[in-house]
C-alpha cells in the first residue's frame, strides 16, 4: 500500500485541503476568510499555506483592492489530483484495516 502525502496528511493542511476542495476549478478565497473557517491564527495558517504552495498544491496571489492588498488562494490542479489521489488511498487503508 502507498503511504498517504505527507505534504496534505498534516491536520491543518487537511482541513486547508479539504476546504480549497469545495470551491469550484479556478476559484479561490481570501485569506481572512479561510482563517475564520479554518479557525486559524494568520501565522499558523501562512506557514501551512507555504508548505502547500512549494508543493504546487495551492495558488496564492495577491491583489491591490482599493487601498488594501487582499491575499487569495485557490486550488491548483495538481492541488486536485494529489487529494483525490489522497483521499483514494485514505480508503483503501481505512478499508483495509476494518
């Protein structure tokens, strides 16, 4: 059995994943919004967001909207395929071992 992505296995980007998975292709959220899903501190959630943006899982892009910049993150493609892929090999463990 494959072993699960270490990169995605980690809870907070579990759950980042899994919430950047319900936003359809191409579309992203900003930042203070997947904080207060998330109930992240800022700082917490921008060191996970990192690991996952090095891994080409996750877009960031930051944007000027009037006076303020806005951070937005988004899934990438790869970012899809590496948690389904993730999510297969989740249940063929779990089905594995009950």
């Amino acid at each position: 059995m494959s072993e699960l992505d270490p990169v995605i296995h980690a809870q907070a980007r579990l759950r980042t994943m899994t919430v950047l998975n319900t936003l359809g292709v191409g579309d992203s959220i900003a930042f203070p919004r997947l904080q207060e899903l998330l109930q992240m501190t800022s700082g917490n959630l921008a060191t996970h967001l990192r690991k996952l943006e090095g891994s080409g899982y996750v877009s960031v892009e930051k944007v000027l909207e009037g006076r303020s910049a806005v951070t937005y993150i988004g899934l990438s493609q790869e970012g899809r395929n590496a948690f389904a892929t993730y999510k297969r090999q989740l249940r063929k463990l779990l089905e594995s071992t009950g």
